[in-house]
C-alpha cells in the first residue's frame, strides 16, 4: 500500500524508533532528557527511571540514548563501553521473580556471543565464545530461554531436563558462570556495562506487584556489576514503585517524560515523511500541519497520533483516494475525522450528570483522582463514581491503581475515543479550543 503513496513504509508506524543513526535522526525535541539520561546512566551509581503517559515516547527516547552511548565510545567520545541487551524485559504478573532473573541471565548470554567481536575489541578480557554457545545449547539452560536462534550460530533450543549432570551445566553454574563473565568483561562502574531495560512496569497491574519484583531482583540484578538498569513505566507506578526502603540507593528519581512540544511534533512527523518517501516529491497522507492538529485533539499522545494517521491512509486507500495532492488530503483528513468522531459520539450512551463529568474532565486536561471529586461538584467520591462507571463502560475513561494498598489511589484517564467524543462534542474544535460554556463546566452534586 504504502508504494501506491510513494512511500518505501509507513511514516507512522507506532513502533519505537530503532537504536541506529536514522532513529537518532528522527527523533526531534528530547535533547534534554537524552542528556539526562546519558548523564545518569555514565555516572554509575543509583539505577535511572523514566516516568511518563503511556505513548509519550519513552522507549525511542531509550533506543536513541542507547544509540548515542555506544557511539560516544565507538568514536573514542567516551571511554566507558555500554551494549544494550537487544530485547527489553517486560514482566507480567504470570511471571515468578525466578522465571525473571533467568530470563535476563540468558539474555546476557546470548548478547555476549552476537557482541563477541565488539567485546573482543573493547572489553578487559572476554570469555571464551565456544563455552558460552556450549552453555546456550546445553537443554537445561535452552529451557531458561526458550525457544531461540542466535544470529550466526544457528543455535536451537527446546525444553527439557538437562542430559548433562556435569556442576558446569546446572543452573547454578550457569549464573555464577555469567556473573565471572561479568566481572572480567567489565572490571569495574567506569568501564561501562551492559544496558537492561525494564519497560512497561505498568504491565504489572499494581505498584504492590512492582515493588515486589524490584526489591527481589536488588540484589541478585541490581548490584551486579556489568549491568545497567533504566526503569521505565506509566506516570505514577515508577515513582510509587521505587518509593520502597530498600530500594534506597539503588533507584534514582524518576526522569518526567512530557509530550512533545508543537514545534517539535511538526519536526518529527516531517523527518519521518522525509525517511521514508520515495520519490522525494511523494506527498504524505497526513503532513506536518494535519498531523499537529490530529496531536491536539488526541491530548498530545504520540502513539494515538500515530495509530490514527495510519487509519485514515488506510481509508485512502479502501476509497480509492490516494491523490498526491496535500490540500485534498487535508480536506479528506477533516472529513474522515468528523465522520468517526460522530460515529463514536452516536454509539455512546449517558445521562446529563455523566456528560457533565466527562466534559468537566476533558477540561482539566483528561485525567483526576477519585478525591477530587469535589471539583467536580460531588459531596462524596461514591456519588462520582458511579458516572465514572458509565464513562468507563462506554470506553471513554479508563482508571489505573496507582497503589493496592490504598484504593483510593487511582487515576481516572480519557481514552483516544473519549478524545474523539470530546472532539464531537467540542464543535470539532482541538481540547485547547473550548467554546464558551462547555470548558470546566461542574457537575451538580448528588
């Protein structure tokens, strides 16, 4: 499809941008956290975290710095080496703290062997490559890592008991063996380390959930030397996740990823145009100025953005309307917008107070707590939370625990299509464009 618009892919996949020099470049207005970040991770001690909404850009921001880090000491910048794991590390609740650290175990094993080359140049001294393949294949641990193919050495790997009772092949012995590997690849914080990310702690469901894991995993990851942590989640479950005692110099303070500015958005959608048009005359579906306006409407939310630009190329296409003309798109783009902002308006279903609290909602910005309840003009938090079940049953809020132990402590956020009604009912006018009377409206307590 994406050739019929002159296009060599999708200008606006949602996927993160890779670590490499073109992801560097069409990656637009994060110089300050990247040098935040690159300043945290060099400094060796507290591991650093990145908090921000979902969809924000949190992991291009991480590929890029990861992407800059092992230039820095490629092109003799810096002296400390730092490789990241290929995969970031995503725990769920189905997954016991044990499964974890086995998984990272054998993720450090097998970016050894692709790195070996790399590692051979730069490293203090480095294991033996055969051991490691020999470790990698053996069934035991092929049943840590499950199914796999390393790249070059053709290495497959199926569950199963190990048939070799040598100590070298228990378990055991495997991660004392990576934790020697460890310790001899990088001998001390200044020469740098493997970066391990821990992406979507949110995934965990509740912060009880992720401070668990991170208080288990302190010791036999945290403190070992030659690895190099980011921590990256939603707003709230970083900061309250690592809020724990005994994480106490371990963590750092959260890094605040905000959403992109305007100008930075239209510099961003226009590089990503420019990569990956061909010819270089091919007009985008959703241009910089289109695509700014579908960025406010959608609350600042990159990946929404993204997400929505792709559906309406998608309904070029299915129309038989790809055109290469840019103001015919526009006009297309403002129809196909209002068209499924009133569809998903019609399809919603609420009473006069819920609207009230949805419109009320919209106008502080998309997201509240239960206890503001009485901004929202309610005496109590029970009698606002019923309309916030009919917003939540029509999918336009969803609410995030913020913390278990403490129900109250929850975040009541609009979705992308509570982002479209809004638009709807806004008079097709941007969240920063309320008509008189609607902005900030309260609800009447009951």
């Amino acid at each position: 499809m994406w050739q019929e618009f002159g296009f060599q892919q999708s200008p606006y996949a949602t996927e993160p941008v890779p670590p490499t020099r073109e992801g560097d470049h069409i990656l637009v207005g994060r110089e300050a956290e990247i040098s935040m970040l690159e300043s945290r991770i060099l400094a060796g001690g507290n591991h650093p975290t990145l908090e921000g909404d979902n969809g924000v850009g949190k992991t291009s921001l991480l590929s890029v710095t990861c992407y800059r880090l092992r230039n820095a000491f490629e092109s003799g910048q810096s002296s400390k080496l730092f490789i990241p794991l290929k995969n970031f590390f995503q725990p769920t609740s189905a997954q016991s703290v044990d499964e974890f650290i086995k998984k990272v175990y054998f993720e450090v094993a097998s970016t050894i062997v692709d790195e070996f080359d790399s590692l051979k140049q730069h490293a203090a001294k480095v294991p033996n490559v055969a051991d490691v393949k020999a470790w990698l294949r053996s069934p035991l641990i092929s049943s840590l890592g499950g199914s796999a193919s390393l790249a070059g050495f053709g290495a497959g790997f199926t569950r199963g008991r190990s048939s070799n009772g040598s100590e070298g092949f228990s378990e055991a012995g495997f991660r004392s063996t990576i934790d020697v590997w460890l310790r001899e690849l990088f001998p001390s914080t200044q020469a740098g380390g493997f970066i391990c990310v821990i992406d979507n702690l949110e995934l965990l469901e509740t912060t009880q959930e992720a401070r668990k894991l991170l208080e288990e995993v302190r010791d036999p990851l945290f403190n070992r030397r030659g690895l190099r942590w980011i921590l990256c989640g939603a707003r709230g479950i970083v900061r309250t996740s690592v809020s724990s005692p005994r994480l106490e110099g371990r963590i750092s303070d959260p890094i605040d990823i905000a959403p992109l500015s305007d100008s930075a958005i239209a510099a961003a959608i226009e590089r990503r145009i420019a990569s990956c048009r061909s010819p270089i005359d091919a007009v985008a579906p959703v241009g910089s100025t289109t695509f700014t306006q579908l960025y406010e409407i959608l609350n600042r939310n990159l990946r929404n953005a993204f997400k929505y630009a792709e559906d309406f190329s998608l309904w070029l296409k299915d129309e038989g309307a790809i055109s290469q003309d840019a103001v015919e798109y526009a006009r297309l783009f403002e129809v196909w917008l209002t068209m499924q902002a009133d569809k998903h308006r019609a399809q919603t279903e609420l009473g006069n107070t819920a609207w009230q609290v949805f419109d009320n909602l919209a106008g502080r910005g998309g997201s509240c707590s239960p206890s503001d309840f009485p901004a929202f003009g309610f005496k109590t938090t029970a009698a606002m939370r019923a309309h916030i079940r009919n917003l939540e049953r029509e999918n336009l809020v969803f609410t995030m625990v913020n913390d278990d132990t403490d129900k109250r402590r929850k975040t009541i956020v609009m979705t992308p299509r509570g982002w479209l009604v809004r638009y709807a009912r806004n008079g097709y006018r941007a969240p920063g464009e309320d008509p008189a009377g609607l902005h900030g409206t309260s609800s009447q307590a009951s």
